[in-house]
C-alpha cells in the first residue's frame, strides 16, 4: 500500500513537472526527473514521517539517539547519490 502511493506521488510529481516544463517551452527528459525524484524523494519521506512522528508523540522522540537518525539520514543520502550516479550496479546472472 504504501509503496503504491509513493508510485502514485511520484508519477504525480513527473506530470506537473512536465505541464510547468512545456508551460514554459522547456524540453523535459523525463528519465532525467526521475532519476532526481527516485534519489530525493525517501530523504524527504523520512523527513515527513519524522516530522508527523515528533508531532503525534513528542514524549517518544527523547528516547531516540541522534546517531539513530542521522545514520538513517546518511544511508539514504549515500542510497540515493548511488542510484542518481550509478556507482555500484548489481547485474542478474
């Protein structure tokens, strides 16, 4: 369910992109966007779920450690450098 609705966000996200981009008389490569919004979107998702998280039980959130969030943070920053660049490929035999 909910990698369907981050399917539908992002496909979402991509046709607004394109409507501003021919609003403008801008060429749009859409791979290009995609590549961007599959290496952003999770950082900005963890910051939302964070965000609403800290919100609903803020009584919770002093027993979590920073080192906990930041690597989190750090994984997905890395996680997602490595999908916009592509330096680690893993090839199907």
């Amino acid at each position: 369910m909910i990698k369907k609705l981050y399917y539908q966000f992002k496909r979402y996200n991509i046709k607004i992109a394109r409507e501003k981009a021919t609003k403008k008389g801008l060429p749009f490569d859409e791979n290009k966007y995609i590549k961007k919004q599959d290496a952003s979107l999770p950082i900005l998702l963890f910051y939302g779920v964070f965000i609403v998280f800290t919100g609903l039980f803020p009584s919770l959130v002093e027993y979590i450690p920073f080192w906990a969030f930041f690597t989190i943070l750090l994984i997905l920053i890395i996680r997602g450098l490595n999908h916009y660049f592509g330096w680690i490929r893993i090839e199907d035999r």
